[in-house]
C-alpha cells in the first residue's frame, strides 16, 4: 500500500493507491434499493479482482450517508464479531425487500387515501418501532469509533435548528459525537411526517450527558457528499500547520468522488405552477400520497451538491475523480447531472 504524498501526508495511508476515496450515498427511503444494486455490483467487480472476501469498506477511506444511506453506510462499515463488515453488498437490497413493507405499511381498502391523510394531519404517518427495533438488533451497542472505515453522516437537531455531523474524524475531539450507531441511523432517518424525531442522550468530554433532538439529515444534506469532503478538508487542516498552502488543485487531486443518487421523481413533471398555486400548507405537506415540500427540499438540496461538486472538480482539473450516479440524468463524470 502507498502512502499518500507530502501535501497530505498527516493523513492515515489511503486504503487503496495514494488516493483518498469517498463513497457518498443520498437519502431517499426505500429507493435505498436503488444504491444497494449498484453497489452490489461495484463490489462484485471488486471481488473479482482480489477475493470474494473484499467488502467496500476495505476500499473506501470515507463512506457517508443520509437517512437510508446513512443506514446502507452503517450496514456496510459497522463491525461484526469477527471484524469485517456487517453486511454484503450484495445483502441490501434483500434487506430492503424483506423490511420495508413493515417499516412503511400500507393502508388498504376504500378509505385508504383518508386514513393516511388523517396520519399525516395527527402524527408521523409511520410510528417508527419496527425500524427502530431492527436497526438496534442489527448494530447493538456499537459506537461511531468501532466502524471499519472512517463513516460520515448529518442528522439536524431540530431543538437547535442546527445540522449535526457524526464525523469518525471527529470522535476523538469531541467524544459527545461518539453516540451508539443505531441512535445515529434512527436519528438521521427520522423524515419529518413520515417517522417520528429520535432524542437520546450522549455523555461529552466532562462526561455530563447532553441531549439530541434529531430528525432526518436530509433537511441539512440529502447528498451527503460535500460533507464528506468537507470533513476531509477539515481533518487535513487540523493536522497540518501548512494546509493554506496547500494548492487546491493538489488536493483535490488526491480524491476520489463516487457519489450515488436514490432515484428522482423529476422525469414525472408532476407538478406545475397552476396546480401548485392552489395549494395551502395541507397540500404542500400531503398531495397524492407525498410530501411535495419536502420532495423540492430534497431534489435541489442535493442537485446543489451535484452542481457544486462538478464545477470544482472541473475548475480544478479533476473531473476525473469525481462520478455522480442518478437516475433520471444517467451517470456524470465530473459534470452535473442535470446540466
């Protein structure tokens, strides 16, 4: 194995060559199925090359995730008991197929419409308990610090409106972040009228407990991928007294993007302005079984992302590090999706 050049040397070694690989998965609920065959395949390729014991975690220096790939990063970087990942690619979409019809049952019969507009107005439509049940049985106690690789993923405490990032890069200097990862992925997958928000306690570095009030991270980055970086970024400049002269070019240089979409309603065009235009806040929050506002949020937060992402790695004459994968759009490299 390489070590990484000079310019970032006070990084650990990259798991593979001399890059610095980030695997970024979207939020997006049981499209989760969407990433889950792609990776399948990704690390069946990867099989192929060195074993049919390689796991993606053993490739990816960074794996970070929102709501449902906050939940695919965990299953793909948490331990088990023999210190390999928790789950195979090739595992989650089974896992999908198998759970989501219990973590989102659907009424039926007549006055089916009118009983989840009725959920939606009272409550979360979905109570959350089987989800929260399955993640606890799968994770256990684990912590943030036990993962195999180094994971990334935003939640928003909703008490104080304010995104917060359980970063492994961060464990160390701020241990309250180093919560259980079944309260990290509840957290994070807590979509406002869909499940309800998620409050546990975590001991700080004085070991006085303080308190999350979480729902879904796609409200702060429904494409994690920009945090990802950023926690990168941020690890470099603690550790390196040098970092402002670092040249951008040179470290962007050393990443590897590959960022993966959950699927988009766009190609639909179910909206337009003189339907939306009639609407009050009931039809904002529930039309035809959806969240409209929310689907807005979440389609330009991480198109933004996708946008952002493209034009830097191009300015910087890397566009070939970086790969967004979405549907519909195609795959880009290094470009937007959507342009």
């Amino acid at each position: 194995m390489e070590n990484i050049s000079s310019s970032l040397n006070v990084l650990q070694p990259p798991k593979y060559g001399n890059l610095i690989t980030v695997l970024s998965i979207d939020g997006g609920g049981i499209r989760g199925i969407i990433p889950g065959v792609l990776l399948a395949y990704l690390e069946s390729q990867l099989q192929e090359l060195d074993g049919e014991d390689a796991r993606l975690a053993d490739y990816f220096d960074v794996i970070s995730g929102t709501s449902t790939g906050g939940l695919i990063a965990t299953m793909l970087a948490a331990p088990n008991d023999n210190n390999r990942p928790l789950y195979a690619a090739k595992d989650i979409v089974p896992f999908y197929l198998d759970n989501c019809p219990k973590i989102f049952p659907q009424s039926s019969g007549l006055c089916a419409a009118v009983v989840d507009l009725v959920k939606v107005l009272t409550g979360p439509k979905y109570d959350g308990k089987y989800l929260h049940k399955l993640i606890r049985n799968i994770v256990g106690d684990k912590r943030l610090d036990q993962t195999l690789t180094n994971v990334v993923i935003p939640t928003f405490d909703v008490k104080k409106l304010l995104p917060v990032i359980f970063s492994s890069y961060q464990v160390t200097s701020r241990p309250v972040l180093n919560a259980k990862l079944s309260d990290i992925c509840i957290g994070t997958s807590a979509a406002p009228t869909l499940l309800p928000a998620h409050y546990f306690e975590n001991n700080d570095q004085q070991g006085e407990p303080k308190e999350f009030n979480l729902i879904d991270g796609g409200v702060a980055a429904n494409n994690p991928a920009s945090v990802a970086i950023s926690e990168v970024i941020k690890q470099t400049e603690k550790q390196n007294p040098d970092f402002m002269e670092i040249k951008p070019m040179e470290l962007y240089d050393r990443l590897l993007l590959v960022s993966f979409g959950t699927g988009s309603n766009r190609s639909e065009l179910r909206y337009n302005a003189k339907k939306v235009s009639k609407w009050g806040v009931i039809g904002w929050l529930y039309e035809d079984g959806s969240s409209p506002l929310l689907e807005c949020f979440d389609e330009a937060g991480a198109c933004m992302v996708d946008y952002h992402n493209s034009v830097v790695f191009q300015a910087l004459h890397s566009e070939q590090n970086y790969l967004r994968i979405e549907k519909p759009g195609g795959h880009a490299r290094g470009k937007s999706s959507f342009s």
